[in-house]
C-alpha cells in the first residue's frame, strides 16, 4: 500500500477526532505504522511534528468555532481536549497573537494551519528522489557494539542539535579509549534505537567488538546491531549532509520507493581517520528494509 495514502489514512483520522483525545499510536496504527516511525515519516515528509500539526489544527478550529458560533470560550477550551480555559487562551494567543476574547471581536480572520493533503505532496516530492544518488541494497551480518548510550528527541528536530554534541563528548572526552575488542578502529558507529511513542529514542555511539568483549564499566552499554536487509546511503561531505540525507531517506525515498522499512535500529558509520568535522565528513547510514 502506498505511503502517502497510508499517511493521509491517518491525517483522516486526525480530522474525524480533533474533539476527542488522540494518541499518536491510535494515528499511526491507521498507517500501519510503528508510533515512532510514523512520527519520523511525518516530520520529513510535512515538515511538522505529529503533536504540533494536532495542536494547530485545533486552533485553527477553534478560531473558526469563535467567529461562527455563539459557544463560550470555555464550552470551546474543552471540545477542543484542553484542560482549562486559560490553558486554552494561553495556546490560542501564542497561536494568533490575540486572545480568543479580542479575536472573536476582531475584524481580521486568521489563515490558521490548512488540513495537509499527503497525496498532494506526493506529486511535488515524486521527481526528488532522483536527484541523489540511490542506496546500495546490502545484507548485514550483525555486529556487536559497546559504546555510550545519550538520550534525544524527535521534537522540533531536537536531535539534529544533540547529536553532533554526543559524538564530541565521546571523542573529546576519550570514552573509546575504554571499549575492548575493537575490530574496527576507527570506525565510529552511531545507532537510532530505543524508540518510544512521544518521540524520545536513544543514540548509542560506540565501535564494533569481538563477541567475547565484555562492557567495561557501567558508563557503556551493549547493542547488537540485527543481521538482515539494509539500504546504505552514503553522506560524504559538510556535516549538515548526514540531516539532509536522512530527511530526503524518510521524506522522499521511502515513500517513493517498493521497499517497506522493517522494525529495528537504523545506524550510522563514520569513518573517523578520514573525516574532518565539519567540512569533510565520510558517513554512511544504513536503513533496515524488507
């Protein structure tokens, strides 16, 4: 089943239940989506969060409700799944500058956030996935990592910001120095995994080790990468590639494509010997596809 049309299952979905409460599990179940992987989808395809486009889309509705009905501010705070009136009016004057007292007086009318139509921008992003260069199709073995484990978040692209500090306290702070075994120094391995349905995951970086390694002290975890199916991706160039490559791999090349991404960690490898930060980076990012 197409992408965009599972998506837009969901925005449906969205729509019919902007009163009530959601749950991004519930949305994304009518994608047949994991909740995290269709957070990820959705994000590099709209350019929104889930929770944002659910936020502002109940403004927007609210606003209309405000200028066409004779309900009470309050009666419109509750349909719309907030707690109390001031919560309401706090979110409604971020939203439009004007609490909903003066915009409901008010002579202009807000554009407010449209309803999204994913089979829409599937015909503008349909000639993208053509201008970068295709994945090599590869079978991974599975390899047995020992690294550090850092925390992040989907939310507002929180961890394009945190990542690029988690591998400079791995380096700048010598936390390979301690890892056993390695089998392929330096090569740096940096693992998506973890994932829970507010958007939160973990990253680990670490190096590959032989299998009878064992975690050196309890700052390091354990994480074995799956044997199977991966599309590579190669991000050789200024460090901002890796994001651009990764949003192109969620937002255009995996609902252009035949291939479904499987459940699992993706990860990255960076080749620190010949890498120089920021100019001249040589990652490769692997997907896990079936």
């Amino acid at each position: 089943m197409d992408y965009y049309f599972r998506i837009q299952q969901s925005l449906d979905y969205i729509e019919e239940h902007l009163q009530e409460e959601l749950r991004i599990a519930e949305i994304a179940a009518r994608a047949y989506f994991s909740a995290f992987h269709f957070q990820r989808m959705f994000l590099a395809i709209s350019g929104f969060t889930v929770n944002e486009y659910i936020r502002k889309r109940r403004l927007s509705e609210a606003a209309n409700r405000l200028r066409g009905s004779n309900e009470s501010i309050l009666q419109i705070a509750l349909c719309l799944q907030y707690q109390s009136q001031e919560a309401f009016t706090r979110a409604f004057q971020s939203f439009t500058g004007l609490t909903p007292g003066k915009y409901r007086k008010a002579a202009d009318v807000i554009q407010g956030q449209p309803v999204i139509n994913f089979l829409e921008l599937q015909k503008k992003t349909k000639g993208d996935v053509h201008k970068m260069d295709k994945p090599t199709l590869i079978h991974w073995e599975g390899t047995k990592i020992i690294g550090v484990e850092y925390k992040t978040n989907l939310n507002e692209d929180a961890h394009y910001k945190d990542i690029p500090g988690f591998y400079d306290d791995f380096g700048r702070n010598g936390r390979f120095m301690a890892i056993p075994e390695k089998q392929s120094p330096g090569m740096s391995y940096g693992i998506a995994c973890h994932y829970q349905e507010n958007g939160d995951f973990s990253f680990i970086i670490g190096e590959a080790v032989a299998d009878t390694a064992e975690v050196p002290a309890e700052a390091y975890v354990q994480f074995d990468i799956p044997a199977g199916n991966y599309a590579m991706f190669k991000a050789h160039g200024p460090a901002g590639l890796t994001q651009s490559t990764r949003d192109y791999i969620y937002g255009t090349w995996l609902p252009n494509t035949n291939y479904e991404r499987r459940e699992g960690p993706d990860f990255e490898i960076t080749d620190v010997l010949k890498s120089s930060y920021p100019d001249n980076m040589r990652i490769t990012i692997y997907i896990p596809v079936d």
